[in-house]
C-alpha cells in the first residue's frame, strides 16, 4: 500500500529572500540534522541572467534504522537524488527528490515548493507532498513501513526547528532584509559568503530528518520588520485572521491549529487529503473541516474507514435535509413542555454544556404523544445546535472547541423508564446519533444514578462506540458533590440549582404527559410518514424483478423534467418512457421505520405486465446504467404530452456465452449483485421551458456547469472517481 502525505499551507512571516538566506545557513554542514552526512553536487546550471538556477545533488544519509536491517541490507547509508529549481524573479524554490538506494524494493518520492504568500508579499509559503511504497524488503516491508513513517513525522517538526534557528541566528546579526533580485545584478547581495545560486539547497525525502529542514517557521512568530513597515498589505494578524476565518481550496497551519487544534502532520495530511477527495468527487455541499476532522478521529484517521462513514452521513443528511433543520424544524408544544432538556452555559473547557433531566422525564407519555420520528428530529435539532455552539465558542475563547459537555441528571429513573417501546426509540436514536455525529461528545456527566441503572445500562452500552463509553463519569447518589465531582468539570457559579448549585436553570422539569395528549397508532404512523415525506429525497429499494417507477405527467410539450438521483447500493439501469394513456396507479404499502437512512421499502411498478414496448409505451432516452456510489444529474426536454415514466431497474450482470466458460471472479460478483437489493434516493422536477432556460443562464452566469445536465460523479463511498458525462439521445438533452 501506498503511505501519501500532503502538508497544509504553512507560512513564514518573513520575505522569501530572507528565508532562502536562512535557508542556506544550512549547508555544508548543519549540526541540528547529524544524519546527513554528505552530498554530492552532480549537475548546476544557471541561466544567462542568473535568475534562475537548477542543481542537482546526490545525497548520503545514515538512516536511523535498527542494526540487524542495515546487516540485511547490506548498506551503512542511504542515497537520495535531489532536483532544486530556484527562480530569483518569480521568487519560488521548487524541489524534488527521490531514493536511489534500493529503488526497486522502495519508492520514495516528494515535491516542495517555496512560494510568495498571495495575500501578502512579505511572507512566504511553503508546500510539500510525499509518497512511500514498499514493494518488497527481505521480508520486512511492514517494519520499513513503520521505521520511514515515524521518522518522516518526528522530522516535520525538526525542520521548523531548523529553519527557526537561522532566522534568529540572522536576527541577531542584525539581517533582516534581503534585497530582491533585479534584471541588472546576477545575484542578489546576501549576507552569507556564498550566493544564494551556489548554496546547496535543502534535502528532502520522507525516511529521514533531513526531510523536513525545508518546512517553514512556526506562524506563532511575528512578521518580519519589512512586512511591519509594508504599509500596503494587511496588518499581520488581521490577515491571518481573515485566512483563517475563510479558508478556500487550501489549509492554512495557522487556520489549522487556530480553528481544529494541534495535529501531527500525518493527522494534517489525512485531513488536507480526505477534503481534496470529497472537492473531487463529492457533488453536493462539501462540509466543514471540523465535520470531516470529526469522522477522521472516529476511525482514528484511517482515511478509507473515515471516507466510508463520512459519505453514509453526507448521503443520510442530503436525504432528509439535515442542513436545514434548525431553520425548519419546530417543536412541538409537547416537547417544549415536558422534554426535561436544554443548554446551560460552558463547561470549565469552554465546551457547550446540555443538561438533560432523564429521571423526570415521562419516555413513555413522549413516545405515545409524538412518534419516534418526532423525537428523533428534535435530538438531531439538538446535535446541530451543538455543532453551531461549538463553532461560536471557538471563537469566544479564541480556541478550537470541537464537542461538548453532556450532562445527565438521573434522579427519578425507575423502571418505567424501562418501557419496552421506550427503551427502542433511545436505541434507535443513539444509533442515528452515533452514525452520523461522532466525536461530538467531549464528556458525558451521569448524576444520582440509581439501583435500576446498571439494567438501563445494559441495554444501551453495546451500541455505544467503545471511544465514546470512555467519556463517560458515572456517580451514584451524592459522590458528585465531593473532590472529584462536579466542580472539576464546572464552575460552581454555574452548577444548576437542583444539584445544589446557585445558578438558575431553565430546563423544563418535565412531568407525566397527559394521557389526552396520546395518539392512536395509526396517528402515530401517519405523523412519522408526514416527517419522512416532508425531505424533498425519496427513497426506494429495487430487486431483480422489481423495479421502482415514477410517473409524472405532462401537459406543455415543452416542459423540461429534471431528475438527481443517488446510487445508494447496488447498480441500476435508469430509464424514461412515454406512453399516451395513464398507468394504473398501485397502493403503496405505508412506511416503516427500518434503519437510520430509510424509513421503509417503498418500491412502486407502474408498467403493466401486458403492454409491450412500442407499441402502449416507447423508450425517449438510451438506458443508462449507473454504478454503485454514482451521482446523477440529468434532465430531458420533452416533445409530446402525455404520461412520462422514469424507471429504476435492478441490472442484471451480463451471461456468458455458451463458448466460454465464466470465469470464478464473475460468478462470485454475480451471486453477490444477485443476492442483494438496489436502493436509489431520488428527487425530480418539472420545470418550464422558459425557467429551465432562465436557471440555465443563472448558473451559466456564475461560471459554473449546469446540474440539469446528464452527468456521473462518484457520491458516496464506493466512488472514488468521477466518471464522464453521458448523454442521451440529442433531441431530448438540453446540452445538445
């Protein structure tokens, strides 16, 4: 496997020329990296104006790798090729280099770049990228692997040092200004015996200390006397500020340690890569860096496990507009009255602090007079409210504050808070929870717990994550009140009045639900169908046999129908037919309530058995077939009135002949297709002609690509790649 690293955008808030002079400092030998012990100029040009000059080197290192592997290597030193391109005009130092030792059992590679800062010339930034592959080492690849990453992440942080050190052995020189090359010098003056042209440049590989010596100053310096009396660019931390506040396409290490906290640099690296990925491939709304950090520390930054997660909750919350739902979501009277839960300041972290009173809360009365799907979107109200919290404390204390405090008051719990009914809704919302919100929980307070508790306890704690149990703190009776308690984690000033604190709390103290406030059960079905219903996604599963159709129809022959679905399992065939008279309209079987991302199996066919193709309905678009994880986007101009049918079908894999015999790897792709069900989330719209072509300007206009165009791109986490557009029949695409 392939080990990846790409840094943030790290700055150095000083002049690039001054850096290049630190830079320099470094060479022929440098006592802070003892492990470079010598290098080799193999070929140095320098263009006639001197402007730009290229150098080649060959280095040798004494790897810091156990005894017994250097035996079996057979090497006392490793040697890597260097390729530094440095451009005095454009003020940029690009690097390149790779192993020459053991090169067809190791690939190492990586790039560096020096740049002037776009938003302010006085500071320079710096960028690396790195790749390490193993394909064979006497039987020690994985050691290898280990040994070479470990020190590639301890060097990053030895670099800064380095590059720290000779910027302030300059300062105390008194050098703080370089001047910057111009067409009539060959070289600019700098205060080093050599120039800056035929100064070794830095090495950089990913195996050795020496890696990192080019990585930039730490941004807690101040910016250099030049920037200082740079009057026209931004005052230094304003700017770095404003970078923070809004980051683009890339990340910025101040923004990172400011806005997400303190991170290794493999950490930055999966979090840099991950949201490069999801830039990529990701259709919809890309979410924030806190979000993706969040699910990287679930799966304790394995990218692959964290993408997977990470695109399941990005598809569940596109499905039921997630986004949107402090904007929409309105609790019921009910809820407001008797839901003993709400926010009560910060805990002594600065972390938002929830105070939920479970032992006066009426489960039972809650569930009878709501539906599971009422209470699930009022804790999911309460999660996206943390998250907003949380991003406004981070400002407030000028610290990144990711999660939350819960606490949980259990005076009251007995076993009618055991009711069966009861019990499976908070099942069914700690696994929502757990799936899409994970990390979000800092630290979980459990008060006064009862005898009953262990038994509650035991019903919920195997669907707890194990890294989420660990944060929990459990007292009994009284034992919050001592050394070790409350006060450890809040202030006394804001330790609510029912546990013996000064402070009022205005969480609801809850109460049994009247019984005239019950709802029958098919009211209680209905309510949570209308919740399902109310996301403007639908969802429907598909089987070999059955498939999922959706009739719209049409009276303006000009109307244009749009169509964005998602490939949630399995591959399809998406199809559009027309037909002059309408299709019998089957009963839909309600909705159930199975699993997090889909309320039930809706499956609908519309196409009698008895028509025949051609002749009571005919195909307007070539079939297109979609994969698994796939996005889609399309639309179709039509020509006629009538009864359009869009069509999800199950696609079958195709035979094989009977002059050939199947292969093992297509049976088992056949009986694993075949043996599993499709499901799509879909949504479509009917637009006229003249809105179609006025939204078609408006997003033309912004410079973008129209989504009502036909188009693939991987969505979900079996994607990683995005696929072409594919087009239909021309006389129906509004592209053609």
């Amino acid at each position: 496997m392939v080990q990846k690293y790409q840094s943030p955008v790290r700055v150095y808030k000083h002049p690039f020329e001054l850096v290049m002079a630190a830079y320099e400092r470094r060479f022929p030998t440098c006592h802070l990296i003892p492990m470079f012990v010598n290098s080799d100029v193999v070929n140095e040009e320098t263009s006639e104006d001197g402007s730009t000059n290229r150098i080649e080197r060959r280095c040798a290192l004494d790897v810091d790798a156990p005894r017994l592997l250097k035996r079996i290597a057979g090497v006392d030193y490793v040697y890597f090729i260097q390729k530094n391109t440095l451009n005095r005009k454009e003020r940029t130092l690009h690097i390149e280099s790779h192993n020459e030792t053991f090169s067809n059992r190791v690939v190492v590679h990586e790039t560096c770049c020096y740049s002037v800062h776009p938003e302010n010339e006085a500071w320079t930034c710096f960028e690396q990228t790195a790749s390490l592959d193993i394909k064979s080492f006497f039987g020690f690849e994985s050691t290898v692997e280990k040994i070479a990453m470990k020190q590639y992440a301890s060097s990053i942080n030895k670099g800064k040092e380095i590059i720290e050190f000779y910027l302030r052995e300059l300062e105390s020189e008194g050098v703080t200004h370089v001047p910057r090359w111009t067409c009539s010098s060959v070289s600019p003056a700098l205060p080093a015996p050599n120039s800056l042209s035929a100064s070794p440049p830095e090495l950089q590989h990913p195996s050795a200390p020496a890696v990192s010596a080019s990585q930039p100053a730490d941004t807690k310096d101040g910016p250099s006397q030049e920037a200082k009396q740079d009057t026209g660019a931004p005052q230094a931390d304003s700017l770095v500020e404003i970078l923070a506040g809004t980051p683009e396409d890339k990340l910025d290490a101040d923004y990172i340690k400011r806005y997400l906290g303190d991170l290794t640099p493999l950490q930055e690296s999966c979090l840099i890569r991950l949201r490069k990925w999801l830039q990529e491939t990701h259709k919809g709304k890309i979410p924030k860096d806190e979000h993706i950090l969040r699910f990287l520390r679930a799966r304790d930054f394995n990218m692959e496990k964290a993408r997977e997660i990470l695109c399941q909750s990005l598809t569940w919350r596109k499905q039921h507009q997630v986004d949107y739902l402090l904007e929409t979501w309105s609790p019921p009277q009910v809820l407001q009255d008797y839901y003993t839960g709400g926010w009560h300041h910060h805990d002594r972290d600065g972390r938002p602090l929830y105070i939920l009173r479970l032992g006066h809360m009426d489960t039972k009365g809650l569930v009878r007079a709501l539906g599971e799907e009422s209470l699930l979107r009022h804790v999911l109200s309460i999660n996206e409210e943390g998250l907003r919290r949380c991003e406004e404390n981070t400002k407030v204390f000028g610290r990144p504050i990711s999660c939350w405090t819960c606490l949980v008051d259990l005076e009251g719990l007995n076993m009618r808070h055991l009711w069966r009914p009861g019990v499976k809704a908070l099942l069914r919302i700690i696994e929502v929870v757990e799936a899409n919100y994970p990390e979000t929980l800092g630290r979980l307070l459990i008060l006064r717990a009862p005898r009953v508790f262990p038994v509650l306890w035991t019903l919920v704690s195997p669907f707890i994550d194990e890294n989420t149990r660990k944060k929990f703190l459990i007292y009994a009776g009284n034992d919050y009140q001592g050394p070790g308690g409350l006060v450890d984690y809040i202030d006394k000033e804001i330790i609510p009045d029912f546990l013996g604190g000064e402070c009022m709390c205005e969480v609801p103290e809850g109460g049994l639900v009247p019984k005239s406030m019950y709802r029958t059960p098919e009211e209680l079905e209905n309510e949570d169908v209308r919740l399902w219903t109310e996301t403007i996604y639908q969802s429907a599963s598909i089987f070999k046999g059955a498939p999922h159709e959706l009739v719209i129809e049409i009276i303006d022959a000009a109307s244009v129908i749009t169509w964005d679905f998602d490939v949630c399992k399995g591959d399809i065939v998406f199809n559009i037919y027309h037909s002059k008279r309408a299709p019998q309209q089957p009963r839909k079987d309600p909705l159930g309530a199975h699993g997090i991302t889909s309320p039930g199996v809706n499956n609908v066919q519309l196409i009698d058995k008895s028509w025949t193709l051609g002749q009571d309905y005919s195909m307007v678009e070539s079939p297109l077939t979609c994969k698994e994880g796939e996005s889609v986007q399309g639309s179709h101009i039509t020509r006629w009135p009538g009864f359009y049918i869009l069509q999800w079908k199950f696609h079958n894999m195709p035979a094989c002949s009977a002059t050939n015999l199947p292969r093992v790897d297509d049976v088992l792709a056949t009986l694993q297709v075949s043996s599993h069900k499709c499901k799509v989330m879909f949504y479509t719209e009917v637009l006229g002609s003249e809105d179609f072509r006025t939204a078609c300007c408006d997003v033309q206009s912004l410079g973008s690509m129209t989504s009502l165009e036909s188009s693939h791109s991987g969505f979900s986490q079996l994607s990683a790649a995005t696929t072409s557009s594919n087009h239909s029949q021309s006389s129906s695409m509004i592209s053609r």
